[in-house]
C-alpha cells in the first residue's frame, strides 16, 4: 500500500491547514450535511452519467480496482464517465466520493497511461481532496445562500487545488515508478500521443524555464492569471516533478517505503 505521507505535497498540506482556518468553515460543513448537499449531486450524477462498473467497462474497471488496492482503498468511489474534450479528471464528495472521467482519456491514453491517470484520483481521495471538488461545486451552485461569505472561500480553495495537482504527479510517479511517462501525464491533452513521445524532455524543459523566468508587467499577468484558475501552470508541475526526483527525495522515499510501493 502506497501511504499518503509519501506523496502529499507541502504546500498542498499547507493549503488544508488555510481553508480549515477560514472564519465560519465548520458553519458551511454544516450546512453541506444538513442540507444534503452531497445527495443531491448523487441523484444528479447517477441520473445524468454511465456509472463504470465491471459489467460496463470490465477493462476500465480493473484498473480502477488495482489502483484502490496499490493505495489501500477498500470503499471504492463510485466513477462515471462524461463525453468531454477536456483530458481530466474529477473528484468529488466527503461522505460519498466520486470521480467523473472525461471520455477523451479513454480515447488518447494507452492502458498503462489511463491507470496511472486514475491512479492519481485514488490517491487523492484517500488524502482527502474530495472535499476541494465539492466544495467548489457548493461556492459556484449556492453561492449567496450560503453561512459564509463564497468570497473568502474561492481563492484559498483555488490555492488548495493547485497545490493537490503536485501531490497528484507524485503519487502518479510513485504508483508507475516512469518518469517519462508521468511527465506525459502532465502534459495530457497538449498534443498528440506520438508528438509528445518523440520530443526530448530537455526541450520541455527549456519552455518551462522560458515561462518560468518571466518577469516585469507580463509577470505580474501571469501571477494574476495564477490566482484566477484552479489549475497550476504544467510548466511549473513538471519542474516541481523534476526537481522532486533531482534532489533524490524521490529516492529516498521509495527506499523508506520498500516493499509498501
């Protein structure tokens, strides 16, 4: 079994610690269960989405189930598949997690990729990101019926969601143990399966320093850009990534988790 403490980003345990601070919080966690928040996107997505089991989609379905089991998760999360372009995934829920899986992962990933990708979600739930999903489906459904201002929630929720995307590339490298492959992972979507295999990762590497590096009134932009979206920039997931295993963390980890990877 693949233990949280090994993959968990700092800053995504970091980011836990902020939204668990916000003034009112536990009012709003109140407010999710009493309501039946959480039941309503059930009835939503079970009378909305195919539901992926193993009499739906056996091959899907197994890798889904070696996942939960590399990370120690006996409840499986109920997981649907929704027609979509974007190549993602979603986790949602506290009490009953889910995931929806957009159609185009199923069309552009060879299995190993696909299971490593579901992997991550697996990890995630089990570190708790359930709650970062719903939460921002309440923000954005609820908004001014709420016990608390959606204003203080957007931002630290949008932070911890970047955050969460590092601890997903480290459980995806721990989970495959290819680093090649995870950096693909990172860049899903971005181009063609050949294209991305084909160009060397230094080249990557060298647009990432290129984004990374800037600075003046375009900086400023771009940290704007940042604050605005739930999404950290690829570029800087795949140096977080690099700079993981460069420092021999990543090593280091493997070995003290010998026999549990």
């Amino acid at each position: 079994m693949i233990p949280v403490k090994s993959y968990l980003y700092p800053g995504d345990e970091a980011a836990i610690q902020t939204v668990n601070s916000i003034p009112g919080f536990e009012k709003l966690l109140a407010f999710i269960s009493k309501n039946s928040v959480e039941r309503y996107y059930d009835i939503v997505y079970t009378s909305t989405y195919l539901k992926l089991t193993e009499k739906t989609a056996p091959e899907i379905y197994a890798m889904y189930q070696r996942a939960c089991r590399r990370f120690g998760v006996e409840k499986m999360p109920d997981i649907y598949l929704h027609r979509s372009y974007d190549c993602s995934t979603f986790l949602f829920g506290m009490e009953s997690p889910k995931i929806m899986i957009s159609s185009s992962l199923l069309e552009l990933l060879p299995p190993q990729e696909l299971e490593t990708f579901l992997a991550s979600d697996v990890a995630a739930m089990k570190a708790g990101h359930g709650m970062i999903g719903l939460l921002l489906m309440v923000v954005n459904s609820f908004g001014g019926t709420l016990p608390i201002s959606s204003g203080l929630l957007t931002y630290p929720l949008y932070q911890w969601k970047r955050q969460s995307y590092y601890t997903y590339d480290r459980a995806r490298l721990l989970f495959c143990g290819d680093f090649d492959l995870t950096a693909r992972l990172i860049g899903c979507g971005e181009a063609p399966e050949d294209i991305m295999e084909q160009t060397p990762f230094e080249e990557r590497m060298r647009q990432n320093a290129e984004f990374l590096q800037i600075s003046g009134t375009a900086g400023a932009a771009k940290a704007l850009q940042t604050l605005s979206t739930a999404r950290p920039w690829n570029a800087s997931r795949l140096t977080e990534l690099y700079n993981w295993v460069e420092s021999g963390t990543y090593q280091t980890v493997k070995e003290a988790n010998d026999g549990l990877l």
